[in-house]
C-alpha cells in the first residue's frame, strides 16, 4: 500500500482557488456586474478627489469634427479649443483654492470637439477630464485630456454619471446621436428637477434649430415655455462664456495668497 501523500496541485491550479481579487474570469462573470459598476464610479471618484476638481463644465460636441475639415469644422473646433481655454483660465480650474479646482473642463475625452477643448484647457496650462469609452470601434483618448484624470469606462450610464455629477454647466457644440444622446439627458434631469439649475448652452444656433424643432415640441404640448427656456444659444467661445454667466455659472472668488503681489 502506499502511503504517500498525494499531490495538491488540482487543488491549486483550480479556478475556486485563485484569489477573488485576481480572478478575471470571476470578477468579469454576470454575478459581479454590480461590483464593476461599483469599480467605475470609485476609481474615477478618487483621482477626481486627489485632483481637488470639485465642479466641471461639460462640453459635449461631435467626434468627427476636423481642425482642417470640411464646411464649418474649423470654426467649429477653433471655438471649442477657444472656450477651453477662456473657461480654465477664468472658471477655478488653474487657482488653487485650498486644493480645490471648479469649472474643469470635461469631455467624453475623444477626437473633435471632445478634442478641442481639452486642447484649449491645455493650451494655457490646465488640467482638463476626458471620460472615454470602450466601442466596438476602439475611440482612443485624444493627446490633450490631463493624463492621470483621462479614464476608460465600459458602462455608458456610469460614464453618464460622472459626467453628469459635477456639472456646474453644460456646453453642446454640433454632433450627432451621441451628443444628442448626452444633451438630452441633461435636458431630463434638468426638466424634471433630478439635476441642480445648470445653465445649458447650444453652440451655433443655426445648426440646432435646423436640427431639432424646439418651438415643435412646444407646439404640440410635449414640453412648456418654461422647458423651452432651459437651453440658451451662443455664437462664439467669448458669447458663450457671457451667457453662462449670465445663466447663473457661479466662479468662486479666490482670496489672495498674502505672499503674492497685488
């Protein structure tokens, strides 16, 4: 009879025995969907929070606009670029205040207009957030987001939310399904009191009107005047700034380092 002992390496190589932490296939698993959603929220909240980025103006816009491209693209992109540089230098997000940084810009952190002003943060040395997707047509984040705020999310209403839970404003340059998809959502949240009062600016007029028949909706009583009035429209990156300010994006008032010069 023998009375060695036998070997445990079935027990080992088994995939119960792998730690839950490092079990890919387990974490991955439908069981585990809501711990992943749990994933995206906490690991984009943390360097949010280690960044101090406390509020954020949203800027929503098409992936298939050009620099170089065709009809009004440039323009286009060269207001987009324009107002994330006017907005960072102006909104809290280059000033420090205790750590604390307001009105960063934030993208779906792709090409075009997502593209554009991420540059134009860059452009005058702040740091901006691109919340990237996952697509079957692999979007990869463009070359201007802050490296460490530029994330990747599976999940569309997670990436939804982020976007969404730090808005102080929401700025809807031209786009197709997914801008739309965005501002509408924003608009929901806003009409139906879910969202705090954030100004909503569309980003040439013409194109909007052309595109969606506001005065349509309120024709055929599927909204109000009052539903109407929530999104407002501006024509250059200066003219969008003033209405959102106008509109009621607060700028905090920072105090003065005793150190600097007055």
């Amino acid at each position: 009879m023998d009375d060695s002992m036998p070997s445990n390496t079935p027990q080992i190589a088994s995939p119960s025995y792998r730690l839950a932490a490092l079990d890919q296939d387990f974490l991955l698993g439908d069981s585990m969907r809501g711990v992943r959603f749990q994933l995206e929220y906490a690991k984009a909240e943390e360097h949010l929070r280690n960044w101090g980025v406390r509020s954020t103006l949203v800027v929503f816009g098409s992936a298939r606009v050009r620099e170089t491209g065709p009809g009004r693209h440039p323009f286009w992109y060269q207001e987009a670029r324009s107002f994330g540089a006017i907005a960072s230098q102006r909104g809290g997000a280059l000033t420090s205040n205790g750590g604390v940084r307001d009105n960063v810009i934030a993208t779906g952190g792709g090409p075009g207009i997502m593209e554009a002003a991420n540059r134009g943060a860059a452009d005058v040395g702040a740091p901006s957030i691109g919340f990237n997707i996952t697509l079957p047509h692999e979007q990869e984040p463009n070359a201007y987001s802050t490296p460490d705020l530029t994330f990747r999310f599976h999940y569309f209403a997670m990436r939804k939310m982020h976007l969404a839970m730090r808005a102080n404003a929401l700025v809807v340059f031209p786009g197709g399904f997914g801008t739309l998809d965005e501002l509408f959502e924003i608009l929901t949240l806003r009409q139906t009191g879910k969202a705090p009062p954030i100004p909503i600016v569309l980003f040439d007029r013409a194109y909007w009107r052309s595109v969606i028949d506001f005065d349509a909706l309120l024709h055929h009583g599927m909204v109000s005047e009052h539903d109407r009035k929530l999104a407002h429209f501006a024509e250059t990156a200066e003219d969008v700034w003033k209405t959102l300010i106008e509109n009621g994006l607060v700028v905090q008032t920072l105090e003065r380092d005793s150190n600097q010069e007055v």
